[in-house]
C-alpha cells in the first residue's frame, strides 16, 4: 500500500494529542483541563488503534516477515517496559508479574501485538467484513464482562479491537475516500457537539468508559449501565474518528513525514512526561492548561531531535540491531 500523506499527518497529530493527553492526566484539577482530557481521549487512541488496523497487511502465520514483525514490536515493549520500571527495582522486590503487566501507555504495544495475530486469524475465519467487524465489537463490549485485567493488558486489547479491526476492512475497500468526499460541514458539527458535551456536562472524571481498563464491575455504575456506556463510546469515538479523517483533507509534508515515526514519539514521551512530573513536584512548578501545552511542544520537539541521533532508534531494537548486524558482518 503506497503511503497517504494525509493519512500520515493525521498519525503525527493523533501523537500530540496522545503526549497532551498524557500529560493531563497528572493535573485534572487544573482549570479545563479535565473536559480537554475527556474530548481528547474519545479519539486519540480509538483512531490511532484504527491506523494501524489500517496499515496492517494480511499475512499467513506460517511468513518468517510476520513472526519477525511480531518479535521485534515484543522486544520494544520488553526493552521500554524494563526502563520503566527501573525505578521500583531499587524500593521493591521484583516479581515476574511486574514484567508482564504493562507500564503506563506500553499497553498499546502489547495490544497491538494480539491485535496483528488476532486479525489474520479472524481475517481468514470471517470472510464477510460486516461479519468481522460485527464479531470484534461483540468481542469488545462483552469482554467487560469478564474480571480479567491488569496482566498482558487483555480488557483493552479487546475493548480496542474493534476500531483496530475497522481500520483494517476499511483498508480493503478504499472506503477512506468515500469519508473525505462527505461535506466538512457534518464533521465540523460532531466535533464541536462532542467539545460543548464534554465542557457542558461530561466536566468529570470518565476514565472507566475511555480507558478501557476495567471491567464492568468496577465501574461505579450497574454492570447493564456499563455496557451501555461501552456502547456509547464506540458510537461517539468511531463519529469521531471518520470525522478528523474528513477534516484533514490537506497534505502536511513537516507533518507527514514525521507521521512515519510515531512509533519514536509514542515510545520516549512517557519517558520525558516523567521527568517533568519530578520537576514539576520538586520545584513546585506553576502548571496551566497553557503550561501544559507548551511542555508537551517542548517534548515533541525534543523527541524530533532524537529521531536524527541513531542510539535512540537503536534502542527500539538493540537485539535485533546486535543480531542484524553479526549476520552482516558473519
């Protein structure tokens, strides 16, 4: 599939978005900050998780490159998954639980993992797209169900399946280009319906239904009232979705070709958010929503400098750089 720069500039500001939304998330008793959380988290991750169902290739489980593809995203997750957990090696025995349950947003990697080898599978098992996608949803809304959480991050891998699986049918039918012909007009009004809602009357915390963590049982609702909010979710995020697709009509080329190594920025943002978190506490930082913004800019551009320096994109895969290179020279 050759590269859609437009789709790619959408990838560099879900990113952002991604890295805001992070770094929110430490100060929601900050004026606005709150909504701004909710608004940004009912699209950010739903159409980060559509792309890569979007840019996903069906391949058979018996391909070498399939398997190789699956190792190296699994060495990414353990190497970074390691780093993070660094600091609690020193205050607190280790244990291999704490190895496999995710740290923070390394989730998505992860997911994204069972969500590539899930999709071949069901690809070949459902040949009816409709079919498919209805089953993923299914999979999503009754997953919620289950206690499983925590360990290998299985209630958002399911949870987030769906949107993953839409990306890769609408791959399959080119139906990208039917969003975009649809007049701006209707995408311009879910997103300004969806802000005034989150400003207006969704001004509190709603992490149980954006996240996709936790089980119905520990939502502070009915369990039937959860899975009508999980529900809900897919219907306002996936409006959501189609509409910033509809929006970004234009062709960013600074955007675009960054948009290639999100991979980079979603890896080393979390690291960067922490030190500012430590700074921010020991320094007693005055923090705005303002603050907020400019920071997560700082970061952006810190992690593009870091994109030009070859030992940060060597450690996203120091194994298989090490092997690669013994080969060449063996």
């Amino acid at each position: 599939m050759d590269r859609d720069a437009r789709i790619d500039s959408i990838k560099f500001f879900l990113i952002f978005c991604v890295a805001l939304g992070h770094c929110f998330g430490e100060f929601w008793d900050k004026p606005y900050v709150l909504p701004t959380y909710n608004f940004i988290y009912l699209f950010h991750m739903p159409l980060f998780i559509f792309l890569s169902g979007y840019f996903t290739k069906k391949r058979s489980l018996h391909s070498r490159d399939f398997w190789i593809s699956e190792l190296k995203l699994l060495e990414t997750f353990i190497v970074f998954n390691f780093i993070h957990k660094i600091p609690t090696f020193f205050t607190e025995p280790i244990e291999l639980q704490d190895l496999i349950v995710p740290s923070w947003s390394l989730w998505y990697l992860l997911s994204l993992i069972c969500w590539r080898f899930l999709i071949q599978i069901m690809a070949s098992t459902f040949k009816n797209r409709k079919v498919l996608i209805t089953v993923a949803f299914l999979l999503g809304a009754l997953i919620g169900f289950s206690t499983l959480s925590g360990a290998l991050s299985i209630q958002r891998t399911f949870c987030f399946f769906p949107f993953f699986v839409a990306g890769y049918c609408v791959a399959q039918n080119n139906f990208i280009e039917k969003i975009r012909s649809v007049n701006h007009i209707f995408a311009i009004a879910i997103c300004a319906v969806t802000v005034i809602a989150c400003f207006g009357f969704l001004n509190f915390d709603i992490h149980h239904v954006i996240w996709g963590l936790h089980p119905y049982e520990e939502f502070d609702v009915a369990v039937g009232y959860a899975f009508s909010l999980r529900l809900a979710f897919y219907v306002v995020a996936l409006s959501l979705c189609f509409s910033i697709i509809n929006l970004f009509s234009f062709k960013s080329p600074f955007m675009a070709k960054e948009g290639r190594n999100t991979l980079v920025y979603y890896m080393y943002h979390t690291l960067l958010l922490l030190l500012f978190f430590d700074l921010a506490e020991r320094f007693d930082i005055p923090v705005n929503i303002g603050v907020l913004v400019l920071i997560t800019l700082l970061i952006m551009a810190i992690i593009f400098a870091m994109c030009r320096i070859k030992v940060f994109l060597w450690l996203l895969n120091p194994v298989s750089s090490i092997l690669a290179r013994h080969k060449k020279n063996g």
